[in-house]
C-alpha cells in the first residue's frame, strides 16, 4: 500500500512524499508513468525494474523515471519513504536539452546529492517554494542530469559577459517590483533564459544565491516600512510576497538577527 503527501505543487514541479509498506520479494504487476520524475529514497529500500533491467534503490542509489516507461516493483525489504520530483517537458528540456539521451537511468547520491535532497525537503517546509525551494530544487536536478545525460546540456558554462548582463536585468526586475519577480520561474521566462540559468548566474557574477539576494531587496522594503511605523506584520508580509507573517519573521530573524518588533524598537531609538 502506498500514500502520497504532496510537500510543494507549482504549474512546472511537484514534489511528493511517498511511503509505500508494502512486503513482497516477487514483481509487481507493470506500473506505466507518462512524465518525468526523479525519485531519491529517504529510508528503506526496494527493486524497480525497467526495460528487463534491474536496480537496487536505496538511499545511495535514486532513479529517473521517463515518460512511457514500464515500470516494475518489488519490496524484499518491506517498505520505503521516498521523495518524487515529477517535472514537466519543458523543464526537462531547459535542463536537459531538447534532444537529450538518458544513457542509465540510476543515479549515484553522493553525500553532497544527499545533503541537497535533505535541503529541498527543509525548503518545502519553510514556505518559500517559488524561490528558496525552486532553487535548491533546480541544483538537485542539475545534478541528476548531469549523471544521466551524456551530450552537452543547456547548463553547460556560459560567458561572463552574459552572466554579468543577466543579473544586471534580473535586478532591474525585482528593484521594480515587477510581478515576474515574485518567482524564479516566471522572472527566468520574462528574462528568456532557464531557472537553472538565472540562479546559477547568480551565485557566480554576486557571490550570492538569487534567493538571497531578492530577500535582500525585500527586507530593504521591510525596513522603511518598519521604520515609517508599520504596525501590522501580516499586511507587511503580504505586501512583500512572503508566504505569511510567520515567513516574514523567519526571514527577517535568519537575515537581520532581530524580530520585525524588535527591529521596530532599534529604529525608532535616538540617535
């Protein structure tokens, strides 16, 4: 028996929790998938086989999953918990390509695979989903491409030149407060460019993520309106696109080291 836990849903990604407890060492009857998906075991372990081949899955060894695969099961173990990426086509073409060629379908989680699985899993909880989890999201895909996908992909390097004009234009978007900025996707769209693309360009031309840096513009805005009196920490949030008060005060806690009403005090001391 299986049960699904959905932990993050947007129009490109979803991302599932699933616990299967089932206790069989034979195969199960064809199991046939029409997407994309990538699948990381947090706990147990069990068999899949696919195309007549066989592989162990466990919390060292994950697998990408192809639309029109004909999949089987078996679980000698017992059960298992495991995390389900399932993305659209046109996701997997910006990180992929377009013509792009799964040469294995197994995946090897090295201790730094698992520590970006274990991230995605705390984003996903935290409410940032269309920035911190999309990014955290978009390192753990590219990883996994680049283990499966043997010709050259869209997230190959590109020009310093061209990072440097991206994050110019990607900045001139959030200090608008355009709407494309309240995700990485849509800002990636409006830009012409992959998610992959943006955030990685990020971190390389500023040293930062781009989920950092748009909290830095954010709290910019939380500290005038804190400053000019803003009594109401649910309407700030809302205002900046945070997920909700409770969001708002994290961010402002892991970012400044004060509480909103603290900062509120600080600001409003003499000089």
């Amino acid at each position: 028996m299986r049960s699904f836990r959905v932990l993050a849903a947007r129009p490109d990604f979803t991302v599932t929790a699933v616990t299967c407890r089932d206790d069989h060492k034979g195969w199960s009857e064809v199991e046939s998938q029409d997407d994309y998906r990538v699948v990381l075991v947090r706990r147990g372990r069990f068999r899949r086989r696919t195309a007549g081949v066989p592989a162990e899955v466990d919390p060292t060894l994950a697998y990408v999953g192809l639309p029109g695969d004909e999949e089987y099961f078996a679980h000698p173990a017992g059960g298992d918990v495991c995390t389900s990426v399932r993305l659209t086509p046109a996701l997997w073409r910006a990180l992929a390509g377009d013509a792009a060629r799964v040469t294995r379908p197994v995946v090897y989680v090295d201790p730094r695979l698992d520590l970006t699985h274990r991230r995605v899993l705390t984003a996903a909880s935290a409410g940032d989903l269309d920035y911190a989890l999309t990014e955290r999201l978009m390192d753990l895909l590219s990883r996994v491409v680049e283990q499966v996908v043997t010709d050259p992909t869209p997230m190959g390097a590109s020009p310093a030149k061209a990072d440097h004009a991206l994050v110019a234009a990607a900045r001139a978007v959030i200090g608008e407060g355009d709407p494309a900025a309240n995700g990485l996707f849509p800002l990636a769209e409006l830009l012409g460019v992959s998610p992959y693309r943006l955030s990685r360009a990020f971190t390389r031309e500023l040293g930062v993520s781009l989920t950092r840096y748009r909290n830095r513009v954010r709290l910019g805005r939380a500290l005038d309106r804190l400053e000019g009196g803003e009594s109401s920490l649910a309407t700030l949030a809302a205002d900046l696109g945070f997920a909700d008060q409770a969001h708002l005060c994290r961010t402002v806690r892991e970012h400044l080291g004060h509480t909103p009403t603290a900062l509120r005090r600080l600001l409003a001391e003499p000089t």
